[in-house]
C-alpha cells in the first residue's frame, strides 16, 4: 500500500509550505552543484599546485586562498564536500535500509528471530562505535573508502530498528496483513509489498536525518585520524589538516570547510524538519515557517 499521488502532491504542498525546509532544500541542491559541477567551470584543481602563490588569501585568482604548499583552498573544499556528501548519503541509505529489514523481521516473525535481532540490537547500543571504529580503521588504510561507510552504516541503525519493530508488531495485525496471508502470499513478499511501504514516510525522514549524522560523524572520525585517509580528502581531513591556523591571519584555511561543513548540516536537518511535518498524516495545515 504505497502512497498513493494525491497523498504525494499533498505532502510536496505541505513541504513547499515551510520556507525554511524549502531553504535547506535549496542550499542542499547548491552545495551538491558547486561540489560536483563547480570545480569543473574552476581553473585549479585540488591536485594542481600554483608554485607562484603560497598561503594568499582569498582572492579573485584563488577564491579561498592557498594553503602553504600553493594548493587552492576552494578546489580542496570542493573536493572534501564531495566525499563527505556522498558518504552521509551512502550511509543514511545503508543504514536505513538495514533497520527496516532488521526491525521488520524481527516485528513480523517474532520468536527466535525477535529474540535475536534485539539482543544484536541491545549489545551494539552499549558498544562505544566511535572507538571500534577508530580500532578497525587501520586494518581498512589503503583499502576503498566504502569500507569506513559500512563502519559508519553498522552503528547508526538500531533506535529506527527499534521503532520499525513496534510499527510492524502493529500493523502485522492489520486486515490488508491477514488477507495477503490467506491468499498465501510469502512471508517477505508481505513485509515487501505491505508493511514497508506503510511505513515509508518514517524511513524517508530517517534516512535524511542519518545523512547529517554520519556527515558529522566521519568529520569527526576524520578529523582524529580515523576516517578517510589520504590521499582521498573530506571536509574532516581539510579541519584536521588546518585547525591550527584558525586563530591566525591564514585562519581562512579553516574557517571555509568548517563553516560549510556548519551550513551542509543545517540545511540538511532543515530538509528532515520539513519532511517530518509534510509527511506526517496528523500535520494540519499550519502555518507557514
């Protein structure tokens, strides 16, 4: 029972509706434009080295300056910007994708398999997953960077597996449920076809949540050394790469991938916010926000 495209149109009115989610929609999609298109309309590459201009400021030739090796900042910045974005994405899918089937399986068959997926559950939530992933990181160095976003993807799944399960233990008890069953349709084809779909509204608002979380979970990794190594480059690496000039006249080193990083993730949680409220079925109309 997916939604149908009135409900669709419904939710897209209310979204539209909230000035500050259609905001960080906006600057979400900018961001995503300069990251991926911008550098290639830019004269410097990140790997490109100006021999003539070494720790400048922002300028018209250098829009945020250079660093002390003449590499320009903003095609750095770009470049981090890309691995830090499609890393939350990936991950927010992942992750996302594991809670509805964890949480569905364990709702929907109870039993052992319940007993078990909440006891997985149950000993990851008290598991430190900042510190094993800084204690696994080393065995993945030269390794793809995908390896460090299935570590990030491992930890972030079990309070919406939770929530999936009440939802399945409830909606299992549905008569659109009951009548699958009875025409003998399986099992997986009913959590498939009938109770996630019902419960794709929850999940959407999850997975871009997740997207700032893990955004701001591989900077922090990365900024300890943790994270993306090089010679890939993430908006974590450019602030621990730089975080010692912030309080120096060469502090637009640091100030640019912070203050961006702050920006990306505002926006984002400004588009979750207005998800939330246009996808939710008890939402009046409200007011304008």
């Amino acid at each position: 029972m997916a939604a149908n495209p009135s409900r669709i149109r419904l939710a897209a009115h209310r979204f539209l509706r909230r000035r500050l989610a259609v905001l960080g929609l906006f600057l979400v999609l900018l961001f995503f434009v300069f990251a991926y298109l911008g550098p290639s309309f830019y004269k410097w590459s990140y790997d490109k080295l100006d021999f003539q201009s070494f720790l400048t400021g922002p300028s018209a030739e250098h829009w945020f300056g250079t660093t002390q090796n003449g590499f320009d900042m903003y095609a750095l910045t770009m470049r981090g910007m890309q691995k830090s974005l499609i890393i939350g994405l990936i991950g927010a899918v992942i992750s996302t994708a594991i809670a509805a089937a964890a949480g569905a399986a364990a709702g929907y068959f109870s039993g052992w398999t319940d007993r078990t997926i909440i006891a997985l559950i149950d000993l990851l939530l008290v598991l430190p997953g900042f510190l094993i992933i800084a204690i696994l990181s080393p065995l993945f160095e030269g390794h793809t960077w995908l390896f460090f976003v299935l570590l990030l993807a491992a930890f972030q799944w079990m309070i919406t597996a939770r929530v999936v399960r009440s939802m399945t233990l409830s909606m299992k008890e549905r008569e659109f449920v009951h009548a699958a069953r009875f025409m003998g349709v399986p099992d997986w084809k009913i959590i498939l076809r009938h109770i996630l779909p019902n419960m794709s509204s929850f999940l959407i608002i999850d997975a871009t949540i997740n997207v700032s979380s893990l955004i701001l979970s591989e900077v922090g990794l990365s900024f300890f050394g943790f994270g993306v190594q090089p010679p890939d480059i993430s908006l974590g690496t450019l602030i621990n790469d730089h975080w010692q000039s912030a309080s120096t006249p060469n502090g637009y080193q640091f100030y640019f991938p912070a203050v961006l990083l702050v920006l990306l993730v505002l926006s984002v949680n400004l588009v979750g916010d207005g998800l939330r409220d246009a996808l939710d079925p008890n939402a009046g109309t409200g007011e304008e926000r």
